[in-house]
C-alpha cells in the first residue's frame, strides 16, 4: 500500500501508485455514500442534459420535483422539439431564469433537424446547441456517453483548491485554466463518468464552501487543509481573518488567504 501523499503535494502531481490510491478512495466512497437522484437511474443523455440545465443556479432538492414532473410531460426529445414554447414554459414556471427553457426548446428542435433525434456525442456538436457551455457539454458527454473528459463547476474548483491550497480568485482566467488541467490529470479516462459525478458529490455534500466536513472525506490524506485546521498558525489566521473583508469575489470562487473559501 503506498504511503500517503505529503501535504504540500498537490494530487495532480502524484507519481501514478498514489494517484491510483486517490481515484480509488474517491470512487469507493461514492459508490458507497452517493445520492438515490432521479437522472442517476439510467445514463440517458436526455435526461442527463435535462438535470443539467435545470441545476444551473438551482439547488438539487428544488429540482427534483419539477424535473419529474417536466419529464412527464416531455419523455423525449422529440416530444420537446414537438411542443410549443408557451407549453415549455407553462411546465419550467417556477425554477426561474426563462432562457433556460427557451434554449432547451431550441436546442431540441436542432437535435431533430441536425442529429437524428439524439444528442450529439461530439464537444464540436454539442457546444454548437444553444444554451450548452463547456461545463455542460463535459458533464452531459461524460456521464451520458463516457467521453473522456473532465468536468469544471464551483464544486468541484473548490476541491481542487482546497488539494493545492491555491488562493485568490478561482474564476480569473489563468486559475481557471490551471484548475481545468488539474481536472484533465486526476480525471479517471477508464470511468470518467463516475469520476466525474464522484467529484461534484464530494464538493456538494462533503467539501462545502462553509464548514466542510474534512472527518468524513475520502480524500482527506492528499488534502493539507484537515492538518493545516489542526495548527496554531491556521487558528492563528482565523481569528485575524474574522471580520475582514479581501478583495472583491465571485460567491463561491474566492479563497482567502487563510486556504477558506467564501460561499
């Protein structure tokens, strides 16, 4: 059994036996402890696609319900290029932010035109759908299709961060573009699927922006912050940070120079 990576090195820089330990107590763990949610039943990319969409700038527990009940109302594809706008709105009233549902509609009706009916298994083809972005091309294409790529949302730039103890703002170009190839190294190409939603799990239930709960992580051991917490010069920055507000941060992106993330 290899020995637990030093604090100080950050996962992405792993010789290959300790990154193999990494993915694999991460998988384990999500196997084991991940969520019963309804677009995890089956790995339908319309599905998939629909959960997406509807989880951008809305909490899970809020999606649920109308997920459900909008996938009732529109089981395929088809059945969404079919309907009129108004019916598309009449069934996403109440999750809000309305350009998400006129993009769905739109993008369904050049699925059927362009791609047979079936959303497309290339980056090129599914960036060029309306309202498909990087994160949700990487997310629908690698759960859906296993495509070996990896994904980059807020919970997931929060566990990297946290890993390599990067500060400052996640969301400037050049930390995203080194978060991106971080993912790109840790991802699992043999399961990037489940890589991936085991990633964006832990940064939702265990990694959170507050409190986080660094007892119960699987990857705790590759993670300086559990240590660092343990240490007067980490209290010692704490107590100083309290009250004091740093530069200007995007909610959820901004590490404080103490390794804490705002939220």
């Amino acid at each position: 059994m290899p020995r637990a990576a030093n604090i100080t090195t950050a996962p992405w820089t792993l010789d290959e036996p300790h990154l193999k330990q990494f993915r694999g107590n991460l998988l384990k763990w999500f196997h084991r402890e991940k969520r019963a949610l309804p677009w995890r039943k089956r790995r339908d990319p319309y599905r998939i696609w629909i959960s997406e969409i509807m989880l951008q700038q809305t909490r899970v527990a809020a999606v649920i319900p109308y997920y459900e009940r909008f996938l009732k109302r529109f089981p395929t594809i088809q059945s969404l290029a079919r309907a009129q706008i108004e019916t598309v709105l009449q069934f996403w009233a109440g999750l809000g932010y309305y350009s998400r549902a006129r993009n769905l509609h739109q993008a369904a009706k050049q699925i059927v035109a362009q791609h047979d009916g079936e959303f497309p298994q290339t980056m090129d083809a599914a960036l060029a759908l309306p309202g498909i972005g990087a994160y949700t091309s990487a997310a629908i294409l690698s759960i859906a299709y296993g495509f070996p790529v990896s994904v980059l949302d807020g919970n997931v730039a929060r566990v990297l961060a946290r890993l390599g103890a990067i500060q400052g703002d996640l969301r400037a170009p050049k930390c995203w573009s080194e978060l991106k190839a971080a993912s790109e190294t840790l991802l699992d190409a043999k399961n990037p699927s489940d890589w991936n939603e085991s990633m964006m799990e832990l940064g939702a239930m265990i990694c959170t922006p507050r409190a986080p709960n660094c007892n119960a992580c699987p990857i705790a051991k590759f993670c300086p912050r559990p240590r660092a917490r343990n240490s007067k010069r980490f209290a010692r920055q704490a107590s100083e940070a309290r009250g004091r507000k740093y530069h200007d941060c995007r909610r959820g992106y901004c590490s404080t120079p103490m390794g804490e993330l705002c939220s």
